[in-house]
C-alpha cells in the first residue's frame, strides 16, 4: 500500500478518536452560570467543528508511525498522543489565522472571523483565548496517555521544545519583510525552524519516544524532516498561490495578499523582467488587490521560472529525505513504518491540496 492511501486510511481512524474527545469535553458543561456554560459551548462547539474539518492528519499520522517503528503493532494507548498533536495544531492555526487575517480555514470563517460579530478586536481576543484553551487540551492528552513516566516525560519536553522552536520561527517568518534584504536561504531557514520541526520532526520524536526507540533513530529522523519538511512547505507554497480554495480550505491568493515571503516571491523578484517584477509588486502585500492584476502577478510568477524552480527545489529536498529515511532499514525497525515515513516524503510534493 503506498502512503497516500495509507494516510487516506488512518484519516477516519483519528477522526473518531477526536470526535470521543470532543463529545467528552463538552458532555463536561462547565460553567458557573448559564451565561458561562453557553460561551463555553459555543468555544467547544466550535472548536470541535474547526479541528474535525477537512484535514491531511499527517502529524497525527507520524506519531502513530513512528511508534510502530520500534513495534509490531499499535495498541489504545498511542491515539491520546495523536489526539494531542492535532489538537495542539488546530490552536496554532487559529492564532497564525489572527496574524495573517485569513477569513477562512478549512472552508469555514477563522477563528477570529467566527466570534467577532463586528468587533474585530473581540473576534482576535476570542481566537488567541480559544487557542490558549486547545494548546492546553493538546499538552493534556499527552501527559494522561498510558505510557510509562520514562516515556511521556521526554516525549512532552520534545512537544513543548518543538512548539518554542516554532514559535521562533513563526517571529522570523512574520519579521521577515521588515528586514531590509531577505533571500532564498532566509525561506529555507523560516521552512526549516517552522514545517520541518512542527509538522514533522516533532511528532516522529513523539512517537519515537513513546517507542523507547534510541538516539540513533532520532538523529535520522530529525535528518528526514529537515528534509522533508522543507520539501512539504514548499509544495504548500505553491498551493497558496495556484491551490484552489475549494480544496485548499483557504481564502484565495491569501499568500499573495498578504505579503508571504516565499521562495516563488523571492525568485520571481530576482529572476524576472521589470515587467514581471512590476506585475508581482503591484499585488503582493495589497489585500485589496483587484482579481485582474491577481491574474497577471502569478502569470509573471510562472513565465519568471520561478514555479518550476519552486518544484525543482522542492523534489530535491523530497528526495534527500527519502534517501535518509533509508538508514533506517538498517536498524531492525519495522518496515510498515519505514515504508510510510519514505514514501510519504514524495507524496507530500506531488499532492493537491
């Protein structure tokens, strides 16, 4: 079986593991009057309606999958883990949707979008408040799954670490147009503190702990995602500029509008024509831009190289990651799991969103 249905296969798995957390949580009903328990509902609900929409699950997936590297199955105790890490991801988008002021996130209103009843400064209160309460729902789950101590413990510290990490990155991405030059190796360096560590080297870890796996796998493993999770933001930057915001989940041109400093920006500005040049200046960073000079900024994006080079970069990263996670045939690990965490690393370039 290769990745992409094996991923399509473990989607519902999780999904209904999230869904048994969601109705425990709001089965709770806490409040200490009426007026309480119904916001209280409604952050619930809506959290829940947020974190169950349409979604890949490849962290959740990577926890599960790098647990069974170290066994020959996976028992109960390894879905509170996977809950956590997507519980914990569904609270980063919702304060990253604040910085970007995205409208929407998986094909319903962001965060701040959903409470802000025409107070903006509410709704972005309410998301940063919403998120608080998930990311800790996510270091919850973790902390209680059944695991030894010896286990959970460094299994959490990697979690929290890899967070703290991201979060630098996070400030590096967002300063970086307020820098007075930044350049192709600034978009690697963002791609790498931020996708490589978050998306995939935090939840291998995770898993890879639970597993009580050694040193060894996890010098490879955080090789792998240096690699592959370069490969994956760089695909995902392509989508946010050519992805379609039906199967996206997200606002149209988005990266565009917002002034995203990626490596299609970067490049266009360095290898195209004053004209291309201009036609990409004349959107990027403008959120009112008009849909005709869209059209025209990624016409330049894609006649500059700047698309295929994108690609091109992107399928090397893709391939010294499959090249890593090779080494770890040679440690008596489980090959299901390694036959995952390679060809997983080609899909992630080649997929629609």
């Amino acid at each position: 079986m290769d990745a992409k249905q094996t991923l399509t296969n473990f989607v519902p798995l999780i999904d209904e593991k999230l869904k048994e957390f969601w109705d425990q949580e709001i089965k709770e009903n806490f409040g200490f009057n009426q007026k309480q328990k119904d916001l209280v509902k409604k952050i619930l609900l809506h959290s829940r309606e947020h974190n169950l929409g349409s979604a890949k699950r490849l962290r959740a997936s990577f926890v599960y999958y790098a647990y069974l590297l170290g066994s020959s199955s996976v028992d109960e105790r390894i879905w509170a883990p996977a809950i956590s890490v997507e519980l914990v991801h569904t609270a980063i988008l919702m304060h990253d949707d604040v910085m970007d002021q995205d409208d929407l996130r998986r094909g319903l209103p962001t965060t701040h979008r959903f409470f802000e009843n025409n107070d903006p400064h509410y709704g972005e209160s309410m998301a940063i408040n919403v998120g608080d309460i998930l990311q800790a729902f996510g270091y919850q789950q973790l902390l209680n799954s059944r695991f030894p101590p010896k286990f959970v413990i460094p299994a959490t510290n990697k979690l929290l670490d890899g967070i703290t990490l991201t979060g630098y990155g996070q400030a590096f991405d967002v300063s970086l147009q307020k820098f007075s030059t930044w350049d192709e190796d600034d978009v690697i360096k963002v791609h790498q503190a931020k996708t490589a560590i978050y998306t995939y080297e935090n939840p291998l870890h995770i898993g890879a702990y639970l597993a009580g796996l050694d040193k060894s796998v996890l010098d490879i493993l955080t090789q792998y995602s240096l690699d592959g999770g370069v490969a994956f933001q760089l695909q995902d930057d392509v989508l946010g500029v050519f992805g379609d915001p039906e199967k996206t989940g997200k606002s149209a041109d988005s990266d565009l509008l917002q002034g995203k400093c990626t490596l299609l920006i970067f490049k266009t500005f360095q290898d195209g024509t004053t004209a291309q040049i201009a036609a990409l200046k004349k959107v990027w960073g403008k959120r009112q831009a008009d849909k005709i000079d869209l059209e025209l900024a990624k016409k330049a994006i894609v006649d500059s190289g700047s698309l295929d080079y994108s690609r091109k970069i992107s399928q090397e990263y893709a391939a010294k990651a499959v090249k890593t996670a090779e080494k770890l045939r040679s440690l008596s690990l489980n090959s299901e799991a390694i036959d995952y965490i390679q060809g997983i690393a080609e899909y992630m370039v080649n997929r629609d969103p």
